[in-house]
C-alpha cells in the first residue's frame, strides 16, 4: 500500500489574500506620497508667493511702481507666478496659474497667512470654490491691492475686498481710506464704533527729554520730530497707547532707541527706514519679560537697522525686512512669520524669536550665536548656528 505524502506550502486562499494586503498598502502608498507632493507644492508655492510679496511691499515704500521683473516666472513646483497689476500702477496681487485642486485648498484652508486676501478663479475663498485646475491671486493688504476692482468707482471704502459705503454720521475722507466719525477718527466696521483719532491716541504718549510735543501724525502715520541726519535720540513711552489703526514711522535717517517703559504701544503697523534699538527699563531679565510691549499687526523693516536689548514684540501676521540688518542681543520678539530677503541679516546673541515661519532669499543671512530660536517652519539657507 503506497504511503500518502503531505506537502508544505500556501493554499490558494492564502496566496489570494497576501495579494489583496500588498495592493492595500500599495495603494495606501501611493496616496501618501501624493499627499506628501500636493503639501510640498502648497508649502513651497506659498514660501514664493510671500517672498515676491515682501519685494513688493519694499518697493511700494520706496515709492516705484509694481514689477516682479527680478524674480523667475516659474515658482519653485512649476507653476506660473506673475503680477496681477492695477491700473495705477503701483497696486496688484501676486497671480499663480495652473494650481492643482488639492494644492488650492490647501492654500486656501492651511497656508493663507492671517490677513491676505485670496482670491480663487476671480472668486472669493469660500470653500468648494477650487476645481481641477486654479488661478489664485493673493492680495498683502492695502500695499500691494486689496481687491478692488480697477474698472469701477468705489464711492466707500474696502472692506474685506468689498467696496462698502460709510455708516450713517460718517463721512469718506479725502484719501477714500477710511470713514471718519465726528470726532475724526475712524469707524470700526467690525463693531461700529468709533476709534480714537491717531492724534488724539499719540498725543504726548512719547517724551524726549522734557518735551511731550516729539509726534507729529500724518493721516494715520505717526512720525517722530527728531532729526534725519543720524543723530541718536531717546524717547520714553509716557503711558499706554492704543492706536491699533494708526502707523508709527521711523523715518530714513532718523536713529531713535524707543524705551517702553513699562508701557503698551498698539499699533496697525510699524515701518523702520531708519535706524531703531528696542528697550524696556521694566524688563530687568532682558528677555521680555517685563511689562512693556510693543504689538502690532504687520512690520515693514526697509534699508534699516533694527536692534532688540530689552522688551516685547508681538506682531500678529508678518515682519517684512527688506536690505536691513537686524540685531538681537535680548528681548523678546514674537512674530506669525518672518521674511528676508535683499541681503538682510539677522544677528542673534541673545533673547528670545519665536515666530510660525521663517523665509529666507539666497543672500540673506542668519547667525545664531546664543538665546532661544524657535521657529517652526525654516526655509533659509545661509544660516550658521553657533549654540
């Protein structure tokens, strides 16, 4: 009688379902790695969008109009990358063609800076608005558009990249930026009321030497009444300001070390040209941790040189610098990103950075010799850290 022999192997069932776990991972691999592209594409298209933006700001504060004659047509995943130029000349938005729709939300949902305007295929940012293939326009605030339309007359002001008319008891000031109430200042369309006028917010807020009469207020632009000829001026904070729709400006030439003085300035937006050193006499750490704070919601730094020894920076959205050298030997500076670019360096010594992200041009620079640097998402390249 012939003896029956098993043989060790696989059933067909086996060998079925071992196919089956395979393509499940392959296919789950794949759509990882297409993740992956579409958030390397939103990640460094966004990084292009901001870097051309902050080029834009400069040359709007020298005054020239619009031009991305400098920078490469192509951004840096392939897509078309131009400026969507007002007929003034010297607004617009930075235009990128040929978006994916996985890539558009992501821009639209996850990347958008705080305050830019965006617009998708020549509509707004509400969701479901990317297809297939997108147009997208992104719009820095007032500097570089804000969405107006260029063929028609907005008899109000823009809200929101909405042409909106003035409350009743207001009137449009001459410029066409702003309804101003009765008692010259602002309206406030988010809660209707009326702000403090720039004057009347920097009013004997500052003191050099004994003198309180040291800003002098443009529209919204507070400057101060020091010389431009390099001469180094101290001024105190005097009390608490709160002018969150008004600017303060430190003119080219002008070389002014502001002390706090345990004091809160709130501003819409700060603009060196000159020369500025940052301190707080509160804050005996020199690391911020006193009580004088510097909050605003944009910077511009523009052929300056900024240095930080004591006290608090808190910027809501962007510190935009631009040919400028920037030196940290304490301090606390807190910002939503940070971008380089025209030769800007950035010397750190001490204190503290803290921002969301930081970007970088080829010829900026970043040296890190001490304190505490903590950014979260870094796209510079010439940076040496020492510690």
């Amino acid at each position: 009688m012939n003896e029956i022999k098993y043989e060790s192997g696989r059933s067909m069932v086996e060998m079925l379902g071992t196919l089956a776990i395979i393509g499940v991972l392959s296919i789950g691999g794949i759509a990882g790695y297409s993740y992956g592209m579409d958030k390397y594409r939103a990640n460094t298209t966004m990084n292009d969008v901001n870097l051309r933006a902050v080029d834009l700001i400069a040359q709007v504060n020298r005054g020239s109009d619009l031009s991305l004659s400098e920078w490469p047509e192509k951004s840096t995943a392939g897509y078309i990358i131009t400026l969507e130029k007002g007929t003034d000349g010297i607004t617009g938005g930075i235009k990128i063609s040929g978006i994916e729709k996985q890539v558009c939300e992501m821009l639209a949902d996850d990347l958008l800076p705080e305050g830019v305007l965006l617009t998708i295929n020549g509509e707004g940012t509400a969701q479901g608005k990317c297809k297939e293939e997108n147009t997208l326009i992104f719009y820095y605030d007032a500097v570089v558009g804000g969405g107006q339309n260029d063929d028609e007359e907005c008899n109000g002001v823009m809200v929101n990249d909405v042409c909106t008319p003035c409350p009743e008891n207001t009137t449009l000031s001459s410029d066409k930026t702003a309804c101003l109430c009765s008692n010259g200042g602002p309206v406030d369309f988010d809660t209707g009321e009326c702000l403090t006028p720039c004057e009347e917010a920097f009013y004997q807020a500052f003191k050099i030497g004994d003198s309180t009469d040291t800003i002098t207020v443009d529209g919204t632009t507070a400057i101060f009444n020091i010389p431009a000829d390099g001469t180094p001026v101290t001024a105190t904070v005097w009390s608490d300001v709160n002018a969150s729709h008004c600017k303060l400006k430190i003119e080219s030439g002008q070389d002014i070390q502001l002390d706090l003085n345990s004091h809160s300035v709130l501003v819409d937006k700060l603009s060196v040209d000159g020369t500025m050193t940052l301190v707080d006499n509160s804050d005996t750490n020199m690391d911020g941790t006193g009580t004088g704070n510097l909050v605003m919601y944009n910077a511009s730094l523009s052929n300056a040189v900024f240095t930080m020894e004591s006290g608090k920076i808190v910027n809501a959205n962007r510190f935009a610098v631009s040919k400028t050298a920037i030196n940290m030997s304490g301090g606390f500076l807190k910002s939503g990103s940070i971008a380089l670019t025209d030769s800007s360096t950035l010397n750190m010594q001490s204190g503290i950075i803290e921002a969301s992200s930081m970007s970088c041009s080829d010829t900026d620079s970043v040296m890190i010799g001490g304190g505490t640097f903590d950014v979260s998402n870094m796209s510079c390249t010439n940076v040496e850290d020492y510690r």
